[in-house]
C-alpha cells in the first residue's frame, strides 16, 4: 500500500483492472469501462477539485472517500487530512475535529504542523513538535512532517534547526 510502484488503491497488490498491459508495438487505446471507479480514481477527482480551489466540494469527496465501505487506514488518514486542510483553505474554523478522527498517528500529527503553520503559531508548533523524534517514522512520512516543522524553525529565525530539518 505504501510502496506499490503502481498504486492499487487497496492494501494488498493482487487488483487485476490494475495490472499493466504491455503492447508490442506502437500505441494502442484500449476500451474503459466509464462505470468502474476505485478510491484511487475517486482521489484523483478529489484532488483536481482541490486544485481548482473548489474547497467545499473537494472537503466533502475527501470525507466521503474517508468513509468508503473498504478503506484503508492510511487512505483514510490521507483522505482525512486533506478534508481538513480543505476545511482550513475555505474559512471553516472546525478542521481540528477532522484531525482527531485520523487514526495514523503519524499523518495525524503532519496535520496538526500543517494546522499550526496556517495560523502562524510557529512557537506552539514547535512547543508540540519540536522534541519528536522524526527519523523513527515511517519512511513515507518523515518528509512532510520535517518540511513543517523546519518551516516553523526558519520563521522563527532558528537556521540550523530548520537546515537539520530540511535535510531530513
């Protein structure tokens, strides 16, 4: 689920309207059933509603792909906070709720950095988050996690904890 070269949207890798077809030859349209959709499809229509700067109707595909009969926990943690972040970009004061209801830890706590960021309390950031040993993560979330918290430090004025960060 976390390191498919081609994403299945599922948490095992036997989806078979995934699999790759090799074509020998030139190019080749093969026929697509318009009717099948999977929480990978349904991300991707999220998120072009997301870049669109739709925020309420990309907030309520995130939910509703939060709340999908075979979710996953990532993908319910992934889908939770964008949610949020919608929440947090239309003007709703209420995105913390949402960020309770993630149940990865690690996503959950990148949501709350990414919270405290939009509301310039760098110093309660890093009054949560400053000690967090972020190297023990998941390898697919340190990332995010270390550009937040190294944002706090810079504006903070705080240069070589934010480099240390930013190397991460």
């Amino acid at each position: 689920e976390r390191s498919a070269l081609s994403p299945t949207g599922t948490a095992g890798f036997h989806e078979p309207l995934k699999f790759a077809h090799f074509h020998d030859g030139g190019s080749h349209a093969f026929d697509v059933d318009e009717s099948v959709t999977d929480w990978l499809i349904e991300w991707n229509a999220a998120t072009r509603l997301e870049r669109e700067k739709k925020w309420v109707p990309a907030k309520e595909a995130f939910l509703a792909l939060a709340e999908a009969e075979t979710v996953t926990d990532l993908q319910e943690s992934r889908a939770l906070a964008e949610a949020a972040r919608c929440a947090r970009e239309s003007g709703e004061e209420d995105d913390g709720a949402l960020l309770e209801r993630i149940p990865w830890e690690e996503i959950q706590k990148t949501a709350r950095m990414e919270q405290l960021l939009a509301e310039r309390e760098w110093t309660t950031l890093l009054d949560e988050f400053g000690g967090e040993e972020l190297a023990s993560w998941s390898f697919t979330e340190i990332g995010q996690a270390a550009a937040a918290r190294a944002r706090a430090y810079s504006s903070l004025k705080k240069g070589e904890e934010a480099e240390n960060d930013y190397q991460l």
